[in-house]
C-alpha cells in the first residue's frame, strides 16, 4: 500500500500519520510486498527486538480476528447498558 493509497480520502488525510512500522508490518500480514521485502521484514522481525515488541500486537490482533470481535461485543454491550442507565 502507497502513502497515496493511505490518504485517498479527506477523512484519512486529517488521521494521524500511520506509523511507518505498523504501515510495514500490515503490509507484510497482507502479503502486499515484494519477495525481497517480505524476507528483509523477516530478518527485522529475528533481528530488531525493539521492532518485533512494537509490532507483535498488530500480528496477534491479525492472527485472532475472533479476540477482536469478542472485544467489539462487549464493548458494544457496554455501551448500550450506559445508554440505558
């Protein structure tokens, strides 16, 4: 994905910047990098500790869709036992 594709919209443009490591990572979930990139995120992923920290959240939420739906849930419960109160 392009900086381009990023701020498409006028609503994307006034989002704070999308940091480039989470930018990179995503990228790399969604297999949109090149062979060579995809390996060099890799050796980061073994190499860099501070980046695998920083980005590891971003792959668990990607790799458990199901742990996000269950949080959308009850948040949503939540939400409307506040409105109901």
């Amino acid at each position: 994905m392009t900086d381009r594709d990023r701020t498409a919209t006028p609503e994307l443009a006034e989002l704070d910047p999308i940091d480039p490591d989470i930018a990179l990572i995503t990228d790399w979930l969604a297999h949109e990098l090149s062979p060579e990139d995809e390996a060099a995120v890799e050796r980061r992923l073994e190499e860099d500790f501070e980046f695998f920290e920083k980005v590891a959240p971003v792959m668990d939420f990607w790799h458990d869709p199901v742990l996000v739906s269950e949080l959308t849930a009850r948040a949503e419960a939540d939400t409307n036992s506040r409105i109901s109160a």
